[in-house]
C-alpha cells in the first residue's frame, strides 16, 4: 500500500541496466556514468567505458527511444590523450553534455585525471566523431561540474565540486565565471553540504547538467 505522506520523485525503469559491458562491441571492463542529451528525435550518450587496463575512456550509444535498441560506436569516441594533454594520463570519465545554441556546438565537461589527482577539463563537438580538447580549465582535486547553457551578463557559468584537502571543511558545490570558457574566476560557493546524516552531508554534487526551462 502506497504511504500517502511519501511521494516518489522518481521511480527506476523496470528494464534497468538499459545498457550493460556486453552490448560494448569491444573488449571492456565496465560502462557507467553516461552523458546525456537529445539531437533530434534520437537520446544520445556519451559513456564513460572503462577498458581492459584499467583506463577510462568516452563512447557514444544512440537510441531512437532512449531506452532500448542502442546502436554503440564499435571503437572509442574518445579516448586519453596524454602525449598532447598530460593531464589525462589515467583516463577521462564522467561527461556532461551541454548544447550551446550561440556557437552551434555541444560542450563536454570531464574529469581528467592526472597525476596530481583529478581535475575538470572541457572539449567541444558538433558531431560527437570530433572533439576539440580545451584543456584543463581548473586545478584538482575538482570534479563533478556542468556548464549553464546561456550566459550571465556576458558570462559562462559553471558549477563543480573542488575538494579542499582538510576534508572536515566539506566538498561543496561552487560556482564559477568566464567570458570565453577557458580562463574562469569569481569562484563562490552555490550549494553548502552540510553536517550530520544528512543525503548531502560532508559531500554534495550535481547530476544532470542545469536545463533552462520557462521559468528560467
């Protein structure tokens, strides 16, 4: 019996996992943390797939449905490149997809991780075959970020979860600024974790990338 005082804001696809390691057509380890956005009448994801070595990789599944028959890219979409950006030395994960309608492109944030621990780097595509690499765009240990997808009084806006190393301070979602979304400051704290047993306690961040809507 449903409890009257409990509403679910969400509810998991009887069908779940939707895509498993062996729809992958190449060997691989696991698949998981999708990027997600629509191009037409199709759901496109951009999957973090971790290969036989242990590195991480991007892929791309397409589905007319966003569900099932996902026709996935048979090599990587993207892969590491640590000769021409050392910062990816130990793989790339987690993409967020944002389209912006000024330049007529999709943005891609993801953590690249170096050897000096992770950090948030950005690249660009109009077809998801070709990637143009920004480089990293803040210091680690940062991850978990996602573009706004207009600007502010002339700026990009971006929310990330750096992480100070005095754990006890909290990991909290901030805030930060740029006029060409490759030199960025104004850096605030957006959302506080906060103290105790809380969902979001110690360690917040976000999940999809901010979507502008009526309201705003």
């Amino acid at each position: 019996m449903e409890n009257p005082h409990f509403r679910e804001l969400f509810r998991r696809h009887p069908d779940n996992p939707i895509i498993t390691v062996k729809d992958v057509p190449y060997p691989a380890n696991t698949v998981f943390n999708a990027g997600a956005t629509k191009i037409g009448d199709e759901t496109l994801l951009l999957m973090r797939v971790e290969g036989r070595n242990g590195i991480s990789h991007l892929t791309v599944a397409r589905s007319e449905d966003g569900i099932s028959r996902w026709r996935i890219s048979g090599r990587p979409n993207m892969m590491p490149s640590p000769k021409t950006h050392p910062e990816e030395i130990w793989g790339i994960e987690d993409p967020r997809i944002t389209w912006l309608e000024e330049s007529k492109q999709w943005v891609i944030t993801y953590t690249a991780y170096s050897e000096g621990g992770p950090l948030i780097s950005m690249a660009s595509t109009t077809d998801f075959q070709y990637f143009d690499r920004f480089g990293p765009v803040m210091p680690p240990e940062d991850k978990d970020a996602a573009l706004f997808p207009v600007r502010f009084n002339g700026r990009w806006s971006m929310i990330h979860r750096p992480v100070s190393a005095f754990q006890a301070l909290g990991a909290h979602i901030w805030i930060s600024f740029s006029p060409d979304l490759t030199h960025w400051g104004d850096h605030r704290i957006l959302i506080p974790a906060r103290k105790g047993g809380w969902w979001d306690a110690s360690k917040i961040g976000l999940s999809p990338p901010p979507l502008k809507t009526n309201a705003g």
